[in-house]
C-alpha cells in the first residue's frame, strides 16, 4: 500500500485466541519473531442488532462487554508493547502504528440463537460486522497531538487500508474510523488509541444525511455537500484553517461547544477515494487542529473525532468523505452534558457562538 509515494508496511500475525493483528510501519523489523504468549480463551461475541420500530434505527445490545477492560494502572496497560511482565495485546517489544481485533467488540456475533421471536415488530438478529483497534503509538503518555506527520500518515495508511479492506467484507454497509480522548468521554483505556467499526447497516446519522441530499438534488439538481462547503467559503468568519487539499470550519449550525468539521475541496466518498497529496495534507492540518484544541483551556482536551464515509453499497454519488472533531468542554471545569432535551428528544442547544468559537480557534493557531 502506498502513501505519499512512500510504501507502509503492513505485517499480519495471529493472537493467542486466533484474533488478527496488523502492524503497520517498519518497527517492528521481524513481526513473526515475536508470538503471542498469553493463554487466552477464544472471543465468543453474542451482540444482537434490535429493531427499535418508531425511529427506524438498530440498537446493538452486546451485555459481554460489561466485563470489558478498564482503566488499568499504566504499568499493566493492555495497548503498550510487550515486556517480560506485562504480555500485552501486541506481542512485540516495540511498534509504530497497530490494528487489532477488539476483543470487546460491539459488533461481529456469529450466535445463530440469538435470533428474532418472529413477531414482525419485535425484530431482532446477529449483530455482524466487526470492531477494531487502532494504537496511534506505543507512547503511553502520548497523544494523537504529539505524533509527526510522518507518523500521523502511517496511521492514515492504516485507515485506508482497513476501510477498503472492512468494505469488501460480507455484511459489511459502513466502516466508522474514529477516536474517544479523555476520562470526560469516557475512554475505558487512556493509551492513545482509535476504533474502527464496520457496521452491518447505515447509521441513523449517514441515513438522514442522505435523505436530506436527496431531497435537495430534487429540488436543485445540485450537491448539497458540495453547495454547503460553497456557502461556508463565502461567509469565511466560521473557517478556522485550510490548504490546497482541505477546509476546516465550524458548522453554521454546530451542535458541540468547540466543533470543526474537515473537508476535502473535492468531493470523494471515503479515504480510499482521497489522492495521496490530500493524504499528506490533512496530516499536517489535522495536526495543527488538535494543539489548538488543546490549548482551549490550558489542559488536554476530550474529544471525539470520526471519519464519515460514503456506506459500502448506496448513496457513494452523493455523500462527502468529511472529519468530525468535537469537544464536550464548553469552559474551564465545565462540560456540555447532554441532559433531558438533547438525549430525551435530540434537540440540541449550543452555548457557545459558532462564530465565536471559529475566531478562538484562529487566535490558538
């Protein structure tokens, strides 16, 4: 696989209970020579996708990931390298960028008993697909922030290769990649490190996003991405960074305090479809977007960042590869909670201008 005209390795090796294991990068230098020595019992995933009828969305109910890891002392931290007392999920003493099969994993049953009872209404099946790990570095203490660029391209590499490859599995309808950062979201381990889900439907968010594209095409015959990334370089006071390749901004209607929301100019339907200077760009942006998150109020920021691509099977004419990266801190010791309007009935309010938020975001550059 290729990035920037550079080739990334990729290793694949097997784990001690038969998961698979990628590494991606030069370190290690021989994969095969480090094996798994931990005796593990094989992952038995019982996730079941529910039909929840009225808002014509699946709910994944997956009860065996209340046993999951959590907050483990640094010493015995799951996600680091290898040593003599601490065999982690990577065998080997030293790594540059790794993807793994969670062995927590939301998504990827293969219980045929936890069908549906037959009721038309009360529809229920096997949740598939397929959840994995990213591990930015096998720096403990490190954040996505402190990587190189040339470091943050392996990890792009990484992203692309299991999009594509996630993609051609059966089932498969969307591949998610994102990050949780920081005990405020809730991050069950604190190693920098991302997900990648591959969903066996649409996601209610992709659903409606392109619903709504469609309706617009009837009414304009135009894209309504391209048209409201045409709307925000017209007004210009939400844009916070850009290059040749890429725009940042603040949604005209953010939902998040401090939200920003990257985009390719040229419209492609996911990270298989971006060229490699696109690629090597938004590493550098990305990058310059993270530190000023984190200087918003003087100490690491929580966050969420996910990558919305195009679903495997339709809409891939219409939708926008784009980054969505947001905080939950809305002040110094504050957080934005999502209380009885914004999870009882999904009616945002935002306390913070967008406008405003854009213009802080400049200033932190």
């Amino acid at each position: 696989m290729t990035h920037d005209h550079q080739r990334v390795r990729k290793t694949a090796v097997t784990l001690a209970d038969g998961r698979e294991l990628l590494y991606f990068g030069a370190v290690p230098e021989r994969p095969a020579d480090y094996p798994d020595r931990r005796r593990l019992d094989p992952v038995h995933v019982q996730s079941q996708a529910r039909r929840d009828q009225l808002l014509g969305e699946w709910v994944i109910i997956a009860s065996h990931r209340q046993d999951r890891t959590f907050q483990p002392v640094t010493s015995h931290c799951p996600l680091c390298p290898s040593t003599a007392d601490n065999l982690t999920e990577i065998p080997a003493p030293d790594y540059e960028v790794v993807v793994f099969e969670n062995r927590f994993p939301t998504l990827g049953s293969r219980d045929p008993d936890h069908a549906g009872d037959g009721d038309n209404l009360l529809v229920g099946h096997p949740a598939g697909g397929r959840c994995e790990v990213v591990c930015f570095s096998p720096q403990h203490d490190a954040s996505f922030a402190d990587l190189t660029p040339g470091h943050a391209a392996t990890v792009m590499a990484a992203w692309v290769d299991r999009s594509a490859e996630l993609a051609r599995q059966p089932g498969v309808e969307q591949v998610y990649c994102f990050e949780n950062r920081g005990e405020e979201i809730g991050v069950t381990l604190s190693h920098p490190h991302g997900q990648i889900y591959a969903y066996p439907y649409v996601t209610p968010r992709t659903d409606r996003m392109l619903a709504n594209c469609a309706s617009y095409r009837n009414r304009t015959g135009r894209n309504l991405f391209d048209d409201l990334l045409d709307a925000e370089h017209a007004d210009s006071r939400r844009i916070v960074l850009h290059g040749r390749h890429w725009t940042a901004f603040v949604p005209y209607a953010a939902h998040w305090p401090y939200e920003v929301h990257l985009y390719p100019r040229r419209r492609v339907p996911d990270l298989a479809a971006l060229p490699d200077a696109a690629r090597a760009e938004f590493c550098e942006l990305y990058l310059d977007l993270l530190r000023r998150f984190d200087r918003l109020f003087g100490s690491l920021a929580p966050y969420i960042s996910g990558w919305h691509q195009a679903p495997v099977h339709h809409g891939r004419d219409e939708f926008a590869l784009h980054l969505e990266l947001f905080t939950i801190r809305r002040a110094p010791g504050k957080l934005k909670y999502l209380a009885g309007s914004e999870s009882g009935l999904g009616a945002f309010a935002n306390d913070v201008v967008p406008e405003a938020a854009a213009e802080r975001l400049r200033q932190l550059g």
